[in-house]
C-alpha cells in the first residue's frame, strides 16, 4: 500500500493520526503495539480506531519502522512512535535512542 493510499485509508476511517509504537534493539529485534486512529475534534484527539490485527493497513503503517531500522541490528534500544498525518501528509518518527531523544520525518 502506498503512502497516498494509506492517507486516503485514514480519511474514508474518519482519522487525521495514526500512532504506530513501536521498541526495538540490537539482538532482539522489533516489535510494535497496537495501533491507534485518532482525530482531531475540539482542539484534542479522541480515539476512532485501535487494533492489532495484521492486515494490509497495519503493515503500511508500521513500515516506516523496518525502512529506518531493519532488525535494529547496531541500535541501542529504541523506543517510540510513528506518527501519521493526514492534515499535512507527514510521517514523523519520534522517540529515544539509548539515553537521547529524537524526531525525523520518515522517508
């Protein structure tokens, strides 16, 4: 599923983010949790949607994650979030490194 899909997916589902968490390190891979569709709704995001079911969705949202880290080989642990956006079309990686914390839009 390509990325204009997946934001075209999020509007027909009524959602304006996707929040992916997600951990991972070296020698133990990656995981990610269950997957929220929220929306902007009063100047604060209430929930539209939560799952973890493994369908074509679900795999375009966490794909951002196996893109920058792979299996997490060489990484310290990493633990965080990526954020989608339908408002500007944006995929954020957000979290922290070992001890530092980081942000960058995903490619």
């Amino acid at each position: 599923m390509c990325r204009p899909a997946v934001f075209k997916e999020l509007e027909h589902r009524g959602a304006t983010v996707a929040l992916v968490p997600f951990s991972g390190r070296a020698g133990a891979g990656g995981r990610t949790d269950t997957i929220k569709l929220l929306r902007l709704e009063g100047g604060e995001l209430v929930e539209v949607e939560r799952w973890s079911s493994r369908d074509e969705l679900c795999f375009a949202l966490e794909a951002p994650i196996w893109d920058r880290y792979g299996t997490f080989v060489g990484h310290p642990r990493v633990v965080g979030a990526v954020i989608w956006s339908t408002e500007d079309r944006s995929v954020l990686i957000r979290g922290r490194r070992g001890d530092s914390s980081f942000e960058e839009l995903a490619a």
